[in-house]
C-alpha cells in the first residue's frame, strides 16, 4: 500500500464535494467521530482511502481489492475499540456503488 501524507488548511467540505464527492467515485466512511474537522472516504474501484482530519490528509493506495478490504475492516474495529464505531460506509442512493462495495464482501459494513 502506498500512503501519501500532506497538510491541507480547509475543512472536510472541501473534500465531500470535491475530490472525495460520489461524482468521483467515493463514500463516505461514517464514524461518531465525524465533524467539520474529520472524514473519511473509500473509493471501491481505484482502491483508495482518504481521510481529513484537523488539516492533516492521509491518502491510502492498495495495492488490491484484498487489501482494501481489510483495511477498511481494521478501521472499523479501530472504531469499535476505540469508542469511535462502527465504521460504517455510506453508498448513497447510488445503487452502483453498493453493489461494488457488496461485491469486493463489505455488504456488512454498509449503511
């Protein structure tokens, strides 16, 4: 997995509708943790996650579907354990992209 780190001084609006809009292909990862300052976005066909948080971008490449899948299962028991979950990821009405994330086996973390 390649992982990108940057500092970007904005919000998390900046990225819900922009790059981490549905438009180019993401959803959104809910947490209780969400706020202005924080959010999370998976992108089931390019493999990617993103997260916001207070400025600081983590943007996560995978290298498989395999990969991603897990990934996105330990940020769901990282919020679990750490009082933050479940992580649950949110398709929208978009019933491609629940299909995609059911099909890679994530029905379970869907909303």
């Amino acid at each position: 997995m390649k992982i990108t780190r940057q500092f970007a001084p904005a919000d998390r609006y900046l990225y819900d509708f922009g790059p981490c809009s549905y438009a180019n292909g993401f959803a959104q990862i809910d947490t209780a943790q969400d706020a202005s300052y924080f959010g999370s976005w998976a992108n089931p066909t390019a493999l990617v996650i993103f997260t916001y948080c207070e400025g600081d971008t983590t943007h996560q490449q995978c290298d498989s579907v395999e990969e991603f899948v897990a990934e996105l299962r330990r940020i769901d028991s990282w919020n679990i354990a750490n009082g933050h979950g479940p992580a649950r990821i949110d398709p929208g009405l978009d019933p491609a992209m629940k299909d995609a994330f059911q099909q890679i086996g994530l029905a379970d973390l869907l909303h």
